[in-house]
C-alpha cells in the first residue's frame, strides 16, 4: 500500500505544479490578449518616439486594443516607424482621420500609444451600408483604419531635454 | 621533471572524469524510462520531488514576502508602489525561482542522491546488480535522473507561485497597496514566453546539471564513508557553482540583448 500513497502524493505534485502554472499564466502573464487572437496591422510614422519598445500598448481611453509589434526606421526620410496589431474585435472601429500620440503612464511609468478617434462623414456612413466598401479586400473607400493601412495623424513623445531648450529660447527672446 | 608528469597525469584525469561524466550522461539520457520502470521513476519523483515541497514552499513564501517589504519600502518614497507586484513577479520569475529552487534542490535532493548512490557503491550493491545481470545504469541512474529533471521545473514553478502569493499578503493584506493595481500592472508587464518561459528554461538546465552532477560523483565516489562524505559535499559545491555561474550565462543570452 506504501507504492498507492507513494503514487498519490506525486499526483498531487503534479497537480500543484500545474495549478502553479495556470496561477502564472491567468493570473500574472495574463494570457488572454497576448496569445492567440486575430489582429491587424497598422502603420504610422512619429518624428520622435521617446522611449516606447515592441509590445508597449496601444490604448483608447486607457483600454487596451492592441500592441506594438515592429518598431524600425525608415530607410528614405530617416523617421522611425511603428507597426502595430490592434485585435480584430475592433475591426471597423476606428475612423481614418484616428490621431496617435505617445503618453506616458504616470511620472515614471512605461510609454505607451494612445489612439484618439477621429470623425466619420454622416455621407460616409451612408456609403458604408450600401455599397459594403468596408467588407471585402480591398478597402480603398472605406473610412475606416484597416489592414495596412498608415495614420497620418501623429504626435511626438515629449522629450525632455527639447523642452527645456524651447524653454530656454523663449526665455532668452523676451 | 616530476612536475610535467603530475600536470599530464592530472590533465589526464581530468579529461578521463569528463568522458566518464558524458557516458553516464548520455547512457541515462537515452535509457528513457520505459512503462515497466514508470514505477521506480515515479518513487524517485516521490523521494525528489515531494519531500523537497515543503522546504521550497516555505522558502518560496517567505522569499515573496520579503520581496514584498523591502520593494515597498523603497517604491513607496517615489510614490510608485504600484509597481511592487511586476517588481516581485519578475525577480522571482526571471532569477529567483530558478536560482534558489536550484540551489535548494541541490542541497535537499542532489546531496542525497550521491550519498544513497556512493553507499550503494560501497556496499557493492551496483556489482551485485551488475552480477544479476541488471544494469546499474538503467535501473538506479535513469529513474533518478529522469524524476529529477521533471521535479525541478515543477518545483521552480511552485516556488514563483507562492513568492508571489507571499508578496500579495505582504504588499496588498499588510501594507495596503491596491490589490487591483498589483495583479494588474503585474500583467501588462509579464510576458509568457519572455519571462515565465524562460524561467522554465533556466529550471530545466539547472536540473540536469544538479542530477547530472549528483548522480556522477556518487557513482565515481571512493567507496569509503570518508570518500561518501567527501563526494557529498562536493556535489552541493559544484552544483551551487554551477548554478550561479550557468545564471549568468542564461541571462545574457535570455535578456542581454533584447
């Protein structure tokens, strides 16, 4: 009978080990948003984007919709670039006049990418029920931000150093 | 004269010790635990595993609190106690889960294999297993081995676990941070594959160089209770060194360049 206890006591081991496991994965990792979930990709291009790294968040209201995935730097202009993945449940969402800009959570908090939604033509909404632009590949007409699409609207992160030098020029003119 | 023999005799050895090292390494590597000795594994995992629960649960929780206390008191002057639950959660998951599961299991499970092997050896039960025709090998050292490389990972897992569980009763139920704000903050900043991945990774390596270590000096032991004794202690040194230096190498590689 010693082997049966033997036996059960390893089993609850495991089964400590695996209630470890899904502690960290639920509960600490939060595997919800990083794992699978279908997402798609935009692009927008910043002067200066402080200090924000892949995977930093993009937020609406402080919700949030997506990540950075690829940051690089454009080879003609010498601008930095960010592609980021905003999950597919906020597919359609976003009207293309959207504006980034990067914040900063707290005083000493990591950056992360707020997105401000823009506006859509009462015209455009109307343009969207009939003719369906928004529903099929290429969505050349739809006044949405879709797959691949860039957002123009940006704003830098604050860097501290140019504005003590602004500071210090308005200063100096008065 | 007298001196190059000695240096070549002992290069010799030293090499010798390596090739041994790797035969039996590779011989319990791929003497992979069929269903018939399930069973001698699964007591292994029993004598390894669960009677090293206790020390690393205790460790885990007390390590979390601690954490937990003295992150507090310095965050708390920057107004950023928020950050104590990414702050417990990564040191543990990235350094101290491994390392100290490691170096504990090292001194509760790795001394102990040695010590029943070389007495195994000296009173010449390997032989007359071998005169049975049973192989050592596969009989002793593989189940061994094998319950050891899985316990470890678990264990390091436990470990994580209940240091952070120890940081929420210290942080949150004793000094008042918000429960919220640790839990949440704590997952916007842990990764699954970057950090707790990683720290399995690091586990995983840790085990088979603890067994590995183990199981090696107490088959090689000189088959006296000095030479028992003598082989002991030096698994929980070697294996400890091993750990620390085999961290800094895992981390450069993991986090260095990012």
């Amino acid at each position: 009978m010693t082997s049966r206890k033997t036996e059960l006591l390893v089993g609850i081991f495991v089964a400590l080990a695996i209630a470890a496991t899904l502690l960290l994965a639920l509960r600490v990792a939060n595997q919800g948003m990083a794992g699978g979930g279908e997402t798609y990709t935009l692009t927008a291009r910043f002067d200066n984007i402080g200090g924000l790294k892949a995977r930093s968040s993009v937020k609406v209201g402080g919700v949030i919709v997506g990540r950075v995935s690829r940051i690089y730097l454009n080879e003609r202009d010498l601008v930095p670039m960010v592609e980021m993945e905003i999950s597919t449940e906020y597919a359609n969402t976003f009207p293309d006049t959207s504006s980034l800009s990067i914040l900063t959570s707290g005083l000493l908090g990591e950056q992360f990418i707020g997105l401000k939604p823009g506006f859509i033509f009462p015209e455009d909404l109307e343009m969207i029920e009939e003719d369906k632009v928004c529903e099929t590949s290429p969505y050349e007409n739809c006044p949405y931000l879709t797959e691949g699409e860039e957002i123009m609207d940006t704003k830098s992160a604050l860097v501290l150093e140019d504005l003590i030098g602004q500071f210090l020029f308005n200063q100096g003119n008065e | 004269m007298q001196k190059l023999i000695n240096l070549g005799r002992g290069t010799l050895d030293y090499i010798a010790a390596i090739g041994s090292a790797s035969m039996m390494l590779f011989g319990a590597l791929f003497a992979f635990p069929t269903w018939k000795n399930t069973r001698l594994m699964v007591h292994q995992m029993y004598v390894v595993g669960v009677q090293s629960l206790l020390i690393i649960i205790v460790s885990g929780l007390f390590i979390g609190m601690v954490m937990a206390l003295q992150g507090y008191t310095i965050l708390v002057s920057y107004g950023a106690e928020g950050s104590l639950g990414p702050m417990v959660a990564l040191s543990l998951l990235r350094e101290l889960g491994p390392v100290v599961t490691a170096l504990l299991f090292a001194g509760r499970a790795g001394s102990a294999l040695t010590a029943e092997i070389g007495l195994m050896k000296a009173t010449e039960q390997l032989s007359s297993l071998e005169m049975m025709a049973v192989d050592p090998l596969r009989r002793v050292l593989s189940p061994r081995f094998w319950a050891g490389v899985y316990s470890m990972p678990m264990l390091a897992l436990i470990f994580s676990a209940v240091g952070i569980l120890g940081g929420h009763l210290v942080g949150v139920d004793w000094l008042g941070v918000d429960s919220g704000s640790y839990w949440s903050i704590m997952q916007s900043t842990v990764e699954w594959n970057e950090d707790v991945v990683n720290g399995v990774i690091k586990a995983l390596v840790f085990a088979l160089v603890v067994v590995w270590i183990a199981l090696y000096k107490g088959y090689h032991c000189i088959p006296t209770s000095e030479g028992i004794s003598k082989a002991t202690t030096e698994t929980v040194v070697y294996s400890s060194l091993t750990i620390l230096g085999l961290d800094f190498v895992l981390t450069a590689l993991m986090f260095g360049i990012s």
